[in-house]
C-alpha cells in the first residue's frame, strides 16, 4: 500500500510541522493583521522570514525547499530509504510572485542571468533533484485550489505504474501579495476586514469566505515505510465545464467525482467516518459539499475544515489540510476549528479525539476542478 511516511510544513503558524500541529491545537488562527493591503490592516496568513539565502532568493524558493528537506528528514525516521527512482512533484499556481513583481517593476527587467533563471518554475525543482541526487521524473503540478489532491493522485499513478519507486510531493504558494489578496476580495469569496474565525466559518451560520494564506507542504509518498503517517487508498478528478469561478449548481461533477473516488480506492461510502472538506467558507462550497454528505455519507460522517485556523493556502491548500489529518491520525487527533456560529449538525466543535475509519478529502478548485481523496489509518 502507498503510505504518507514523512510530512515537511512551512505554513503561516512558523517553519516546520510542530508549529502548525500547535497552532491547529490550539484552536488559533495563523492570521494576524498585516499592514499594506489598503486603507486598512488586512487579517493574513503569511508565512514568516526564514530558511537559508543558499536555497535561493525568495522566500518561495525557501520554503520549498525547507518543507522538501522536513519530510524527507522525516520519512527516513518513519523508516523510509530511497529507492532508484524518486520522482518530484510540485504542486504550484502562482510561482515567485515576490520575484516577478520586482523583476518587472523595480528593477526594469534588468537581472542577471543568474537572478533570471531562478524565477523559473523549474529551479527550485532542479535544485532539490541536485541536492538528494534523485532521478526520477520531476514535474509541476496545477489545478487551482485542487493543486495538492492533483499531486497526491498523480504521485498514486506513479507509483501503480512503477515509474518511480517513491515520490516527493511539495504544494507551494506564496502569493498572498496586496494585489492577490484585493482581487480576491472583490470576487467576493476572501475576507480580510475580520478576525478568520468570525469571517471563515465553513458549514457555520454568517460564514463570508476565506482569509487567505501561504504555506509550503511536503510529504514523501512510498510502499516501502514500516510506519507511514496514512495509506492513500485512491482518488478522482473531474472537471465542471460549467464557469470560471463557479460550481455548476447540478452538483452532477461533484457528486460523480466522490463516488469515482470511493470506487477507485475500494470503499464503501458507509465507512467514511470523516469529511476533511475543502471548506472555505463560501456558500456555494459549504451548500455543495453539505449535499455530498447528507447524499453519499451518513450521519455517523463527520466534518470539518482547517481552513478557519490554516487560512486558504491557495496552491497548497488541500496538501496543509491533509498534512493537518495525517499529523493527527499520528497523534490521535481530529484539528478541527472551534465553532462560532449556528452549524451543520455533523460539523465538528474543536479539536476532538480521532475514531479510527477512512478520511475523504475533497477540494474543489476555482474553475470547476473537483477532487477527491481517500485516506486511511495505517491499521
């Protein structure tokens, strides 16, 4: 079986797993806020200053690369050894934005040829393939908010295949920058002018989207550890072909794309025990994925979102969330945010001791790309 045998965080709670385990625990969001976003302070996500200028310029290069070397520092404690093929996968939307904005606008185009090649998607790839000498495939990955699942299920098709012996999957999305975050706002899905638990309350009454958030996530994916984090069972992928923005208000992708899911990974839809849902906040979200459980799921189904406490991570969003399910799958564990509000009767109210069973996560990203992915405790 695949397991999720090592987990590398860099996130807006600090650089490394601890912190964001302590910071979801807690029941705190990771925003705070920042100043520079217009008139007023915007409510944040952002990940903090740090790593090594030897992993490059920016602070997206960094992350990576530090959330890369976590996870697999990490999977060699869970047992791991590298095969002959270790594959990279890099799940990204918005690439160096801190460094293209300062290309074209501070510094007139006028780089040199050293600073021009690291804005390119591929250098941060190439230079962590160098550092470990791996030799497998090396490819980004890109499906809006759904960029994670996508990775997960392509490493999953790898490793079926036998095109690698092991792969290393990094979601990465720095690009909380006061343009991003505006344009956001004014799609009328982000939330900047409120504390996150009051503005982001999926599946909760008042709920009125997402804060947004940075964060750098890695894991190493193998069926060699002898004490992985979770097995991936399976997943699916569709597509809505319905609007750039919106779900189609049939829900006929969605709801196909869970069933695939569950069929791809050989399970029943009454052995879900819980919903780690993309969650953000919006209507169209909370509505699509209440109908998923109260349709597919029974009432033993429970759900929850990090994204309250995690932010939205964009690019990275759903690999945090399920870094946050395997973190407490570990520890025994479901990191759920506190309610604020009225809410869906299976919507868990903080952080709560984990009943053994299988996780879905579903994310469905900007655009109409719906994934899902099935998860199960090492036992």
């Amino acid at each position: 079986m695949i397991g999720i045998c090592g987990i590398g965080v860099v996130s807006g709670y600090g650089w490394g797993r601890e912190p964001l385990w302590d910071g979801l625990v807690s029941g705190k969001p990771s925003a705070h806020l920042v100043g520079g976003y217009g008139a007023d302070d915007a409510w944040v996500s952002l990940v903090p200053d740090g790593g090594s200028s030897e992993d490059g310029p920016s602070r997206f290069a960094r992350a990576m690369r530090a959330a890369a070397r976590e996870a697999i520092a990490d999977a060699g404690d869970h047992g791991w050894r590298p095969g002959r093929r270790v594959g990279l996968l890099h799940a990204v939307v918005l690439g160096e934005v801190d460094l293209w904005r300062d290309f074209y606008l501070t510094r007139d185009r006028d780089v040199s040829k050293r600073d021009f090649v690291a804005l390119m998607p591929s250098t941060p790839m190439s230079t962590l393939m160098k550092e470990y000498g791996f030799h497998g495939p090396a490819m980004n990955v890109s499906a809006m908010c759904a960029s994670g699942n996508a990775a997960l299920i392509t490493a999953k098709s790898w490793l079926d295949a036998g095109v690698v012996d092991d792969v290393v999957l990094v979601a990465t999305d720095l690009s909380a920058t006061p343009e991003n975050v505006n344009h956001f706002v004014r799609l009328g899905v982000a939330v900047s002018d409120t504390d996150p638990l009051d503005g982001c309350r999926p599946f909760q009454e008042g709920s009125r989207g997402f804060v947004f958030g940075e964060a750098s996530v890695a894991m190493v994916l193998s069926k060699h550890s002898s004490t992985p984090y979770l097995h991936v069972l399976g997943g699916a992928m569709s597509h809505d072909a319905h609007h750039v923005t919106s779900i189609e208000p049939g829900l006929a992708q969605v709801m196909t794309c869970f069933r695939d899911a569950l069929a791809n990974s050989g399970v029943d839809a009454g052995s879900v025990r819980y919903l780690n849902a993309h969650g953000p906040g919006t209507r169209q979200c909370d509505q699509a994925e209440a109908a998923v459980v109260e349709t597919l799921f029974g009432p033993h189904t429970e759900i929850y979102s990090v994204k309250p406490l995690t932010a939205h991570c964009q690019g990275a969003a759903s690999a945090i969330e399920v870094a946050a399910a395997a973190i407490g799958c570990e520890r025994g564990i479901v990191p759920a945010p506190p309610t604020v509000a009225r809410a869906h009767p299976q919507l868990l109210d903080g952080a709560t001791p984990l009943v053994d069973g299988i996780t879905v996560k579903s994310s469905l990203g900007m655009g109409g790309h719906n994934s899902v992915v099935v998860l199960a405790p090492p036992s």
